[in-house]
C-alpha cells in the first residue's frame, strides 16, 4: 500500500520533460520496388507506380505499410493520386452525362480512393464499389477522394472529399459514418495527378473553428458520447479546445469533456486545407501504444478506372518539450511507462502528448540524487507518483 502523501517526504524534482516520439519516416519517392507494403486484393505494382485498382469493373484493393506507425501524437502524410480511364477502354462504363456539344457519352471514372489508419489487420481488404475498398474494415478512420455519386450512401455530390470512422466498430462509406465533408476539391479522375498531404496534430487548433474547410458532424457527437444523438457546444480558449457533450438524461454525468485533435485535408495547394474536422486517434480507436497501420484502398463497381499512386512520405509526430517542477503528490493514473534520470530528458509514451499543454498526473520511474537533503538514491524501478503542470512560457 503506497504512503500517504502526508507520510511522504516532500520531494522536489525540477526536470526538462520532452516529449518524443518514435520517429521512422515511411519513403516511397515511387513504387520500383514495393518491398514493406502489404498489397490486398487488385492492389500491385505498374512499372514505378502503385495501382490499388485496375480500370476493371468489381474490383477492390489495399496495400498497408507493414510496420505500425505511430498516429496518435500526429503525423503527416503526403501522397500523389491519378485516377484514370484506359484510353482504349474495351470495356466502357456507364455514361456520368452526356455532353450535349459533342453528342457523345462521357464515361466516369469510379469510385475512388481512400487514404486509411486502421488497426485491425495488415492485411485488411473492404467492399467494393462505393465502399471504396475500406467498407468492412474495422478500428479505423479514412480521408475518402470519392468520384462517383452514391444514393444509397447519402453522397452530397458525385465530387467530394470526407472523413468516415466507425470508432472501434466498423467502417463504411455511408456518409453518416462521416465526420465531415466538403465539395470543394477538383475533379479526382480527370486523369491528371494531384498532390494530397494528410496531417493530423494530437491537439486541437482553435484557429481552425473560423476556416472555411471546418467541418463537424453530428456522427462525431455520438462518437464522443456513446450515444446516438447528444447536442454540442464550442468554441475553446487560448490554444486548446474541447468538445463539450451534453449527456443529459442519458445515465451519463451531465457533461463529459473530450480533448480532441485536428485532421486536415490538403489537395494540390499544400497552403489552403479544404476539409478540416476535429478527431482524437488515440481515442476513438483501439491503438497499439499509439500505432496502427497506414495506407490506401481503392474500388470499383460499373464505373471503373485506374487508381494510381505516384509518391508517398508518411512522417511521424515530432517532439516538443517543456520545462516543469513537479511535486510527489496523491497517485491517480498509471498507464504511462517513463524512464529518466533527474534533470534529464524523459521520453515519454506518445499518447502522453494529450498532456503537453495542460495537468498532468501519472507514475514516473526516475532516478534520483536526493530527498529532503537526504542521500537517497533511486533505481530505475523506483516508481513514484508524481503530479505537476507545465510551465508554457517555455513551450
């Protein structure tokens, strides 16, 4: 039975805390070669070029980094996609509309493409058509690029971009799944590349409320509170926000906060995001330590076409650090594993990055000089608990 804090000497442990992330940088400046992805169903390689699909009706493909990244503390990812018609299609699809100034069909190119952070198989392969390869797929949130206007999942346009998770449950790709969409992107299967950059940042940017891009949708409340429907407020103060659920009536405490972060969608111009949603990684999915697979899936049904990727960089959260003087203080929390010596660097669990900016409380495993002036040395299983806040002016 620990001591209580009135037996406890008053200790004093003055230390810069950093937090760190596992960083190993995922590099495909093209796909030569595609040694450490993990490619599923029509997924393979096109001289230097990853095809998910080919431009064949009914098919579906994933391909996955093989090693676990790390997500929750942030990441950004950048990728090239094309998605195409064969020009000499001998098996055409059906007709988008027909242009009136050339009497002719013109074929649409289906159904799209999405870039996923699962973490429930690397070897993960969804439905086809709509489901855009990711439908089916459990424990994970995808940034869809969809081409094709789907009734039945409540598409906004034929053209639109969106983020879908089903939490811990399943994904699909109906669009009450979504956390947010938008319209505002150019045409995917226009035939042309176009540059994509991913990024996600473990807190939430409260600039990011006022863009244009902001998006938050009811599905995120029901995420957030386990409930079907619950009513939400924002904004937040200074540099952090928190989503407020109001659960009344629900069983539940009249309102649960949860830290969210931010997840932003880039196309072509890497200045100007064209959907923004709030999300938190590390908790509405079932991470490992923070980590989980990366990478895309793509689908046909009778709109069909090449879905092409060019490049890929996927760069894990870097680190920030913070000057601090905690203080032995009651244990409330131990699910963090850190190791340090006093006054030096600790690193830290990447999910411990939910605490940069506020309180903070959980057991350290240090290694220690002195107690109240008394030579007391600690040993690297000498665990107390300890309690403090950061100093921010030194953020």
């Amino acid at each position: 039975m620990p001591p209580s804090p009135s037996s406890r000497p008053l200790l004093l442990l003055a230390c810069s805390l950093f937090l760190v992330f596992a960083h190993a940088d995922v590099d495909f400046p093209n796909f030569q070669s595609t040694l450490g992805l993990r490619m599923t169903g029509s997924a393979n390689r096109t001289t230097d070029i990853l095809r998910l699909t080919p431009s064949r009706r009914g098919v579906a493909g994933c391909a996955w980094y093989a090693v676990k990244q790390q997500v929750a503390g942030g990441f950004v990812g950048d990728f090239s996609v094309r998605i195409a018609n064969e020009p000499d299609q001998s098996e055409p699809g059906p007709c988008r509309h027909v242009s009136h100034q050339s009497e002719h069909c013109v074929r649409g190119a289906g159904d799209g493409l999405a870039f996923v952070v699962q973490n429930a198989d690397e070897h993960a392969l969804g439905g086809g058509g709509g489901e855009l390869g990711i439908g089916g797929i459990a424990n994970g949130v995808a940034v869809e690029l969809d081409t094709w206007y789907d009734a039945e999942l409540e598409d906004g346009y034929g053209r639109h971009a969106a983020v879908l998770t089903g939490g811990r449950g399943i994904m699909t790709t109906h669009h009450g799944s979504a956390i947010g969409t938008t319209t505002d992107v150019p045409s995917f299967n226009d035939g042309t590349w176009h540059d994509v950059r991913v990024t996600y940042d473990a807190e939430f940017r409260a600039d990011a409320v006022a863009h244009k891009s902001f998006r938050a949708s009811p599905h995120l409340v029901a995420l957030m509170a386990g409930m079907p429907t619950a009513e939400v407020s924002t904004p937040v103060a200074k540099d952090r926000a928190e989503l407020f659920v109001e659960t009344s009536g629900s069983g539940l405490p009249g309102r649960d906060r949860h830290p969210l972060g931010t997840l932003a969608l880039y196309v072509d111009d890497m200045a100007d995001a064209v959907l923004t949603v709030p999300v938190n990684l590390g908790e509405h999915l079932h991470l490992d330590h923070g980590r989980a697979w990366i990478g895309f899936c793509a689908a046909t049904g009778a709109a069909f076409a090449n879905h092409d990727i060019q490049r890929f960089r996927f760069s894990e959260g870097r680190s920030r650090s913070f000057e601090t003087t905690s203080r032995a203080g009651t244990f409330l929390r131990s699910d963090l594993d850190v190791e340090a010596r006093s006054g030096t660097p600790m690193e830290l669990d990447p999910e411990f990055v939910r605490a940069q900016n506020s309180k903070f409380n959980t057991d350290f495993t240090y290694e220690l000089s002195s107690i109240d002036n008394d030579e007391t040395h600690g040993g690297p299983d000498d665990t107390r608990s300890v309690a403090g806040e950061p100093n921010h002016g030194a953020v």
